[in-house]
C-alpha cells in the first residue's frame, strides 16, 4: 500500500487555490521547483499524471481533479486535528484591516473558519480604505491587512489580480447620460484611477455624491442616477456590471495584496494568513 504525503497534497492544493505554482510557492514558503518537484513525485507515485503542461498556464487533468478532492479534505482533516489538540493553549487579539468593498462575501468565511479552531482569539476587524489601512499597518495599529492596489509594496503579497467593472443600477441608463454621473468616497482609491480614464477617454463627467458612507453611495448608484465601479466578484448586490461596449474607458487591474507584521509569528495568525491567502486567491 503506498501512503500519501500530507506535506505534497498541501502543494497542490495549494497550486489549485493559487492557479499556479510560483503564487503557491510563495503562500508555502517554498520555492519554485520544490514545489514542482512534489508535484512530480506524487505523479510517479500514483503512476498518473496530474497537471496539464501543454499550456502556458496551470490545468489539472481529470486526475488531478479527482485527487484534489481527497487532497483538501486530508488536509482539513490533518490540520484540524492538529489545531484541535493544540488550540487551547493560544489566546488573545489579532487586528485585521480590510477594505470595506471587498469584505463581502470572503471575510465573514474567513472569521468563521478561524472562529472554528481558535475561538479564543478574538479577531478586532477595521474596514476602511486602503491608504488608511496603510497607515494604520505602519504604526503597528493592525496585525494583518488586505489592500487593493495597482501594485504592491515593499513586504506585500500579492493574493489576486481582478478586473476593475463599472457597476449601476440593474437594467440602468446612468452610464449612458453624458456628463456621465459618478459616485464616490472622498479617500477610495477607485476614485482617482476612475477619474484618469474618464479624463483619457475625453468622456466628461460629474460627481453628484461626494460621502464616506457607503450606504449613501449605493443608494445613489441603485437608484440609477449615477455609476461605480467594484472589483470582480465584490459586486453588491443591488447593482450590476455594466455591459456598456466601450462606452466607458477600461479599467486597470487591481491587485488584492496582504501585508502581515514582522514581529508576531504566532500559529494563529500564520494560520488567518493562510485562510485568507485560500480564499483570495479564488475566484
């Protein structure tokens, strides 16, 4: 009977999640070809192939889909396990920032998977805008953040490239009026990038709601009197993507990077690392 290594169906777990290997080498703290090397070992063991290589990108054949079925739930199973018996001794806080407009729907996952095994730890969550959390994360006012950027910064990870979509109301016409009405916090980082390609585009506009409430926002936009834009799979649920054929300026990718302090190497917060690291990376 051959056994199967906890420690190799890890990687490819981790290469399904992160879509590649170089991105789950770096969620692993590996390299590039150790990874590659496990998966090639857990081929010859089975005696089948695994992953696709004939692309340029990363696909799983139908055995490798069928093995990364038992791979997630062995290693579920092992780390709960694990977390289960050693749990207890871990107690305390860890602050989490996250932007307000990608809270929904990973976070709520996050902290109830995390909950699940450390219910000891109290997790402190701060929604607020990028740049604040920033700021915040430099005078060690936040453990861990997520951010939403064009690029990332010294000691970031970057999780996940997304499209940026112009949203409005469903079956609206706000984005087809011209000046082409906008909505807006005064500190999100959408605003100035909006601006940009409205202004490249020579596609005049107006900024009818100015407001740090993001109620008030949605409301506008719901409403049909003006549009947004969100990050792919952050659409609130009031609004859609609007198909507008290039009637609007593309917009650039937006990177989900995570910066995590250096001082405090805790299981805990290795392990809210890792959940948020799995559930960014999906899409």
């Amino acid at each position: 009977m051959r056994n199967l290594d906890l420690g190799t169906l890890r990687s490819l777990v981790a290469v399904a999640d992160a879509g590649g290997v170089t991105r789950a080498a770096g969620f692993l703290h590996l390299t590039q070809s150790a990874v590659s090397m496990q998966l090639k070992r857990l081929e010859e063991l089975l005696d089948v192939q695994l992953l696709d290589r004939s692309g340029r990108g990363i696909a799983f054949t139908a055995s490798g889909d069928q093995l990364l079925g038992y791979a997630r739930r062995m290693v579920a199973l092992n780390d709960e396990a694990v977390l289960r018996l050693t749990a207890q001794e871990y107690a305390g806080t860890l602050r989490l920032g996250v932007p307000h407009d990608i809270v929904y729907p990973a976070i709520p996952q996050v902290l109830k998977q995390f909950n699940a095994v450390f219910p000891a730890i109290r997790i402190l969550l701060e929604s607020s805008h990028t740049n604040t959390l920033k700021e915040m994360f430099a005078k060690g006012e936040c453990d861990v953040i997520l951010t939403t950027e064009t690029s990332v910064g010294n000691g970031g990870v970057t999780l996940a490239e997304r499209p940026l979509h112009w949203i409005g109301a469903p079956g609206g016409a706000a984005w087809r009026q011209r000046p082409v009405s906008i909505a807006y916090g005064r500190m999100c980082t959408f605003r100035p990038l909006v601006v940009a390609a409205l202004d490249a585009a020579n596609i005049p506009w107006q900024m009818i709601m100015e407001s740090d409430n993001d109620s008030a926002i949605h409301a506008t936009v719901s409403a049909d009197l003006a549009v947004h834009t969100a990050i792919e799979g952050t659409e609130p649920q009031q609004m859609e993507r609007i198909d507008h054929g290039g009637a609007l300026p593309e917009l650039p990718v937006q990177l989900i990077n995570l910066y995590r302090t250096e001082g405090k190497n805790s299981v805990p917060l290795q392990e809210l690392v890792t959940l948020l690291s799995a559930k960014m990376a999906k899409r």
